[in-house]
C-alpha cells in the first residue's frame, strides 16, 4: 500500500478497490475470478472516478 500512495500519483484512489472485492471473489468463486477482478478493478475506477 505504501508504494501506491507513494510512487503512483493518487495510487490510493486508484488501487485501494482491488483488496476487498478480490479477495471477496477469490474466495467465494475461485482464483481466477479473484484474478480478472484484481485486473479489472483499477482500470474500471479509473474509468468512473478518474
């Protein structure tokens, strides 16, 4: 967490979704779930909230 605060400007805002729903879908549906919502959950919050 710290690298994406420090390194990414608004690395938080950006990355901070992908914990909770990936791991959510990681363990209810399995790791590739788990993986595709770790991938798609930066690139739609950027999308929605810039």
């Amino acid at each position: 967490p710290q690298l994406c605060h420090a390194l990414i400007p608004k690395g938080g805002l950006i990355f901070l979704p992908i914990y909770f729903f990936t791991l959510i879908g990681a363990y209810k549906y399995g790791a590739k779930v788990g993986l595709l919502t770790a991938l798609l959950s930066p690139i739609i919050n950027s999308a929605f909230f810039g």
